[in-house]
C-alpha cells in the first residue's frame, strides 16, 4: 500500500540506533533507485492508526528527498507481536542496546514479564534481563548519542555500562566530550582503564579532558619505544663482543688453523674496523 507520512505512527523510533554513514548510503540508494523494500507497517485492528515496525530510516530519508509517500507492507499482528517477529528476522543485525531498548519496550508498553520475553525470543530469564539492565545503567543524554551513532554501541556497553554504574555522572561527562570523535574500542579500554586506576582528581580530569589523556598516553608509550643512540651502540658493542668470544671459543677447541689469503683478508678488516672504533670512541 501507499501511505502519506502524516498517517504513520512513529512511536517506536527510539528503538533503533541511526548512523550518519547508514544515512548517507541509504540517501544515495533511494535517490538513484527509489523504494526496493516496503516498510512494515501495523494497524492492531485500528484501520485509522498504522504504526511503524521498521523502516524508519527509509521513512526519514525519503521526507528528506521530498517525497509525500512511503510503499509499506501492513502485517496482521499486534504491535507487541510485530515487534517480536521483525525482532527474530534481524536479530543478527541488533546490538545489545537495541535489544535492551526493545525488551524494556515491550516489559513497560504491553506488560510482558521478562518468562514470556524468554520464551517468545528463545532466550534465558537471565538474558533478558542482563539486556534491560544495560540500557538502564546508561543516563538517558548517552543513550541518545548512542541511537543517533554519536558512540560505539559496543564500546558503551561495554565501557560506558560499567562506568555508569560506578559514576552516572562521569559517564556522562565523559560521553558528551568524545561523542562525533570516533574512538576505537581500544581507545575506549584505555580511558576505562585509566578511570579506574585514578584517584579521584585525576578521574575529574579525565573525564573532563578524554582526548588529552589519550594523547599523554599515545606519546609515553612512544618514548618508551624509542631507544636513545647511545644504547644501540652499547648493545652493538655486546654484540660484538659475543662474535668475538664464540669466534675465540671456535679457534681454541679447532687448534691450529691454516691461515689463508681470504683469512688474512678477513681478519685485515677486522682490524681496521677496530681501528675506526678506537678513532670515535674515548676510552
């Protein structure tokens, strides 16, 4: 069917996590092809009501192109049961977050307790609640940088979780100055790390400035890896000295040994290679 955008119910748009990448790729898609797929759509038995299941991405990109009208499948569930059906087609593609956000959806909107959850998504009591609690550990500003694609979904619950449950309030702190800045995990891990190794002055400073205390770390542990001239020259000289050892240590056990043109030649350049050392260094 084709509905006008006015007839759609977007009231379960928080439940998605929407990066500025995804929304440019989708753009040039739809601006060069047009609608592929439908979006999916529910009326509950209301034929006026028609709440969207999924699409909310190709819905808000195609308003954006200008476009008055969406192509959209309608199914013959309920909401509840339209949310658990897309949920099981996609559920390869859902973070945990989008999980948490759906399973606390579904428990506070249409009452369903976290046993039937369990059964109706094949998954443990435990499971189900392990996900509720990990969206509800975040402040809700940090959970908005997360479903605008501000923030790693992995890292948050990864990082920002635990945080949170530690300090809400660093955990936001921490979010709003490096949402847009694209850490890594990595980067996430050392300033974790690094938040739970400090006191608490050096929490304050961290949280409130993230990308100088990674740049102190990046440049300590380039120094550490740097290796001052003066010791690469002492480990050459060890090691001139170990082939001079094992060089004497294969002569004595050898005895005697013929000394020929090459070995004369050889044992010339050491000499003169000994001779320029002596000329640099002062001992």
């Amino acid at each position: 069917m084709e509905l006008e955008f006015h007839q759609l119910d977007l009231r379960y748009r928080d439940l998605r996590i929407v990066t500025a990448s995804s929304r440019r790729r989708l753009m040039a898609e739809l601006s060069e092809a047009g609608q592929q797929s439908p979006v999916l759509v529910t009326t509950a038995g209301d034929p006026a009501r028609y709440v969207l299941i999924d699409g909310y991405l190709r819905v808000s990109v195609l308003k954006r192109l200008g476009h008055d009208t969406v192509q959209a499948v309608c199914l013959d569930l309920s909401e509840a049961d339209a949310l658990l059906w897309h949920h099981q087609r996609q559920r390869s593609h859902a973070t945990a977050l989008e999980d948490g956000w759906l399973l606390r959806e579904l428990r506070d909107s249409h009452g369903l307790g976290g046993v039937a959850l369990s059964a109706r998504l094949s998954r443990s009591p435990s499971w189900v609640s392990r996900r509720i609690a990990l969206v509800e550990s975040l402040p809700l500003s940090v959970q908005g940088m997360i479903r605008k694609g501000q923030l790693c979904p992995y890292a948050a619950s990864k990082y920002l979780v635990p945080l949170a449950r530690a300090n809400a309030a660093h955990a936001e702190t921490l979010a709003q100055h490096i949402a847009s800045q694209k850490l890594s995990v990595r980067q996430m891990h050392t300033l974790y790390v690094g938040w739970r190794q400090s006191d608490a002055e050096g929490k304050e400073r961290l949280v409130q400035q993230p990308m100088l205390y990674l740049a102190a770390r990046a440049e300590a542990k380039t120094e550490a890896r740097t290796v001052h001239p003066d010791e690469t020259i002492l480990s050459d000289l060890h090691a001139a000295e170990s082939i001079m050892r094992r060089l004497a240590r294969r002569l004595r056990e050898r005895g005697e040994v013929p000394v020929g043109a090459a070995m004369e030649d050889a044992w010339s350049a050491v000499q003169q290679a000994f001779d320029a050392l002596f000329t640099y260094l002062k001992v």
